[in-house]
C-alpha cells in the first residue's frame, strides 16, 4: 500500500502536468484566434474612423476634421489601432503566462518539501535545531510528536515565502550535487529563478503588466522543466516512484 509520501509525490505531479497542459492550450487557443480578432478589430477601426469624418454629431469632436483627415489616413489609423491593440493582448497572455506558471513552480516547490517531510521527518531536524519547546509540551508529548507539530508549523510557514527559500529547502533536503539534471538540456538557474520572482512581483505590484515579456514560451517551458527537476531530486534522494493512477487522478485513472 502506497504511504502518504508516496501519494503526495505522485499527487504533486499531476497537478504539475495538469496546469503545464491547462495554460499550454490556453496559449494555443489565444494565438489560433488572433488573425479572427485582428480581422473583427479591423472592421471596428474602419467603422469608427468613417463614423468621425462623416457622421455630424462625432465631426464635432474633432477640431479640423480635414486637417486630421489629411495627418490621419484611415489605413494608418486602422494599422495603429489594431497594432496596438494586438500587442497589448499578446503581452497581456504573456503576463497570464508567467503568473499561472510561476504558481505551478511555487506550489510544485512546496509540495515536493510536503512530501520529503512526509518521507522523511528527521531530515528536517536541523531546520528545526533552534526552535523553542515549551516545557510543559515536552512533558507531555513525545519526541516524535514534538517533531511533528514542529514540522507542520514550519511547513505551514514555508508555504508563505518566496520561491527561492521553498527551492533552497528542497536542494537541503535532497543535496544534489553540482551540476546535476535529470534532463538532458536542462540545468537549474538560481539567477533565473530570482529574475522570475522579480518578474512576477512586478506584474502584481509594479508597471510591468501590459508591456513586452520575451520569449515567454521559452520561459514557460523551462518553468515547466523546473517541475520535473524538482520531481526528480526527490527520486533521487529518496527513490520514490511514480504510481500513474494517482498521477492521472481517480477520473482518468481509474
């Protein structure tokens, strides 16, 4: 019978792959509807612009309709209008993007800590070297169950910091060597990891949203690598396994 380490480790990625297939399609589906949305807002530029040179109550709003006529040729206010607004939904997605998978690298992370904790516990010991035991909890508890609650309040805290300390826990955890990959083509960045958290910080809390992320595909996948790499430091550490139907879930697997 699978333990709750071994559940939690195959749990963690389907959850994984689930979110990595969920934004992939929503990214496809996005692109494929851009030329239908390109051409519907072409239509909607065309409409307007004769609506303000012709129509007498739009004439109004403009100063000199033929001065503007002359500086604003329709095709070039059809072009800037639909540029714009193509570019602004491009970078907008690519925002969605980052922000979907950085939650699936976050989650993916800690979970994968949940799961050495699991497996574990005594692994987490010198986490724990300094924290204070009531005396009357040491008299009524027993080392293992001090242990316990110990590790679920500072799992409980963990869930709350930054992607780095929850990455940083799981390297203490597993410690793999330098260097080392599951995946060929792939190697873990610590740099790039901090450059995604600043990058997602901004697009909640700064002026980044709406403007230019390069490359988010290339981002995407390697966040999605990330994940993998995090499942494989615990197979490597701890050697669990895989079991696909709980990987697919209770509906697909079963």
């Amino acid at each position: 019978m699978a333990t709750p380490a071994e559940i939690l480790f195959s749990e963690t990625h389907g959850r994984t792959l689930r979110a990595w297939s969920t934004v992939s399609i929503f990214r496809q589906v996005v692109h494929a509807g851009f030329a239908a949305a390109t051409k519907a807002k072409t239509k909607e530029a065309e409409f307007l612009y004769d609506l303000v040179m012709t129509d007498p109550d739009y004439m109004k709003l403009v100063t000199d309709v033929e001065g503007f006529r002359k500086a604003m040729p329709k095709e070039r206010f059809v072009e800037l209008g639909v540029t714009h607004s193509a570019e602004t939904a491009n970078n907008l997605l690519n925002a969605a993007t980052v922000l979907f998978g950085h939650s699936m690298v976050d989650g993916a992370a800690f979970d994968y800590c949940r799961v050495t904790a699991l497996h574990a516990p005594n692994d987490w010991e010198p986490d724990l070297s300094n924290k204070q035991v009531a005396l009357s909890m040491l008299r009524e508890r027993s080392t293992e169950e001090i242990l316990r609650l110990k590790l679920e309040a500072l799992l409980e805290d963990l869930e709350m910091k930054s992607l780095k300390e929850k990455i940083d826990r799981l390297h203490a955890r597993c410690r793999p060597e330098k260097g080392w990959s599951p995946m060929n083509g792939y190697a873990f960045d610590p740099a790039g990891i901090e450059c995604l958290d600043v990058l997602r910080q901004n697009l909640v809390h700064g002026n980044a949203l709406g403007r230019e992320i390069k490359d988010a595909d290339g981002e995407f996948d390697y966040m999605n690598r990330t994940c993998w790499y995090f499942m494989g430091l615990v197979n490597m550490r701890y050697g669990l396994r895989l079991d696909p139907y709980v990987t697919l879930g209770p509906k697909d697997g079963k």
